[in-house]
C-alpha cells in the first residue's frame, strides 16, 4: 500500500519569505532536507514542487519557520548529502559580495543585516554570477565532452552570449540554468568533430578508475550523457531534467534508467546513484580546470559582438552598392532581342567551289592578256 504525503505548502513567495525569515541560506536548507540548491531554488521560484518525504519534510521546516516570530529556528539533523557536483567542483562556494548573507548559527539574536540599498551595475552582476557558476560548469562540460580545452571554450562561449543578451537573463528565474543550458549545448555540438584541433584525443586522466568511468561516459549517446550528469551529478530533479533537456519527463526518466544500467554494466561498483554521484564529483575535481577571468569574458563578448556588427553592415553596404550599379547600368528602355535569321524564297542557291569550264577558263585567260590599267589615254603636250 502506497503511503501519501499531501502536506499543503505555502505560495512560492512566502517560502522563500519564510526561508530569509529564519535567516537560513539555500544551501543550509538543501543540507537539512538532502537535496540539492538548484531544487530548492526551483521550490521558491515555483518552477517545481516537492513530493513524497520531501513534501512532508519541507512543508513542517516551514510551518516552524512561521510559527517562531524570530529566525531562532532549529534545523532537523540529517546525514550529510553526497556532494553536489555545483559545488563540489568549484573551488568553495563564495556568496556574492553585493548580498547580504544570513547569520549561519542556528539561534541568532538579532534580525539579519538589511540588503544593500545601492543595486548592482550590470558587469557586477555578471562577474558575480560568473564567479560562482563557471568553476562548476567546467568541470560539468568535461565530464561531458573529455576534453579540457573544451570544456573551457563552452563556458566562455555560454557566458559571452549570456553578456550579449544581459538584460533577459538578469531577470530570468534561475540564471544559472540558463548559463549552463548553454554551455552544454556548445559542449555537445556535433560540428566539433570537423575542427580541425579536436580530431585528436587529449591525454586521459591520470586515475585508473577516472579513465574507466570517463570512457563509459563518453560511449553514452549525448542526451543519455547529459541527463545521468543533471540528475546523478548537478542534483536536479527530474522535472527539472526533463524541462532543461527539452524532454517529457518519461523520456528523461527512460534516459536515467538507460545511462545507470550501461554504467552499471561495466563499473558495477557505480550502480549506486550515490556513489555514482561522489564519483562522477571526484573525477572532475581531480583535473585541474580553470576558467578564465569574468571580465575577459566579458571584453571578448564585447569584441565578438562588434566584429558581427561591422560585418553585417559591411555586407549591407556591398549589397546596397551592387544594387545601385545593377540600376546604373541597366537600360532605361526595352530592347527586343534579335530574332534569327529566316530563308528567302526566290533566290537561286549559293554555287559551291568547283571545277572551272571551259568558258569560264576561256574568260580568265583574256582577262589576263589585256592590261591590267587599260589602254593608254591621250594626254596634251605644253608647247
């Protein structure tokens, strides 16, 4: 018999309200219920809903958020997750200096600071968002793609183009998710294959157990690839799987199941999702991956967007110019086209070139005998 857990849970507003009124951060509320802050963030945007145990375990933290009129709350006390891939493989997860952080003991005797009444210019927001997604999503683009150089490349291209189309993705729900749908469409791209530095492999990692799990990635199709990484590795759930794959979630839970058993099949130590997912966080952190500097990113989106910009209006310019020549030289009246040639009836046909008769040799030879000048003309003498 099926248990169910219809505990109500507030508006996605007021859980995050209630979440700041306890003065407890995402990631503290991800550790105390076990799951991952992408979900969590997921919950307070509405974009997903707990259920089962979750449900009822996030729905009674929030009913004792509310019933306490200050952020003395305790958290329940769980095991410790497994490590998030988000964080794990960045080198610490640094809040954004521009915001204000809550107080992290569990009994805190005064309210938290109030935010920052200057806003953030746009490049402060960009570096803050780069600074803490960009060391995670390389790491996230090479368990993809097995290559380093690009794994780099993608998380540079994402955010160029997240720089280049700021004002949408400073006001998107969850930024982040943007970002790295991005960078994983780049990573995964087909054409990469054609490039001429990327037809030779990189040198494998040196781990023995890392080669193995990172060759049995890259034998995965690339949407198989990309949801056991999502799911198993970054924490998603698998709506939210589903939603930034582009797939139904039965479809995005047949990938699962096919990516864990073709896994399973060869490293039967990783049929586990958690140690799956330690394990796929501890291969990518043994490689030493670093990106580049957010204000680099951000002079190379700058550069990339004027060199398309001088481009398009250089051939608008050659297109305009061929277009006022076309009309220069065209004629300013119409002229029929010649029309071929017809046969006149009447007129006897064009003899060929033959044999002379005896007439016309006859002929030839007196005209010949005479002078050629005429006869000699009769000129007056001065006296």
């Amino acid at each position: 018999m099926t248990q169910s857990f219809d505990t109500p849970l507030p508006p996605p507003k007021e859980r995050r309200r209630l979440r700041e009124k306890g003065a407890l951060t995402q990631a503290q509320l991800a550790a105390a219920l076990g799951v991952s802050r992408e979900t969590v963030r997921a919950w307070e945007t509405g974009r997903s809903t707990p259920s089962g145990r979750k449900r009822e375990s996030y729905g009674q933290l929030l009913a004792s958020l509310a019933a306490r009129p200050s952020a003395e709350v305790t958290a329940p006390q769980k095991q410790e997750p497994a490590p998030n891939l988000t964080v794990s493989l960045s080198k610490a997860e640094k809040p954004n200096p521009h915001t204000p952080t809550a107080t992290p003991t569990a009994t805190a005797t005064s309210p938290p600071p109030p935010p920052t009444t200057a806003p953030l210019t746009p490049a402060q927001a960009f570096d803050a968002l780069y600074a803490f997604c960009a060391p995670a999503l390389v790491r996230q683009a090479y368990l993809l793609t097995g290559r380093r150089e690009l794994a780099r490349e993608s998380v540079e291209q994402a955010f160029q183009v997240a720089w280049q189309r700021w004002p949408e993705v400073a006001v998107d729900p969850d930024p982040a998710s943007w970002v790295r749908a991005a960078a994983y469409e780049y990573a995964l791209s087909p054409w990469h294959r054609f490039r001429p530095r990327y037809r030779h492999p990189e040198p494998p990692p040196a781990d023995a157990s890392d080669r193995a799990l990172l060759d049995v990635l890259l034998t995965l199709p690339p949407s198989y690839r990309r949801t056991l990484l999502l799911y198993d590795g970054v924490g998603l759930g698998l709506p939210e799987t589903a939603a930034e794959t582009e797939a139904s979630t039965p479809a995005a839970a047949s990938r699962l199941l096919n990516a864990r058993s073709a896994v399973a099949a060869r490293l039967p130590d990783l049929a586990e999702p958690d140690v799956l997912h330690r394990r796929l966080a501890e291969t990518a952190s043994t490689e030493r991956l670093r990106a580049a500097k957010p204000s680099t990113v951000r002079i190379g989106s700058e550069r990339r967007a004027r060199f398309w910009t001088r481009a398009a209006i250089a051939v608008t310019v050659a297109i305009i110019g061929a277009t006022a020549l076309t009309l220069h030289s065209a004629p300013t009246r119409y002229e029929p086209p010649v029309p071929p040639g017809e046969t006149v009836p009447g007129l006897p046909p064009r003899a060929a070139p033959g044999t002379l008769s005896t007439a016309e040799l006859t002929l030839r030879a007196k005209l010949r005998a005479e002078s050629a000048n005429g006869p000699e003309r009769l000129l007056p003498e001065p006296r």
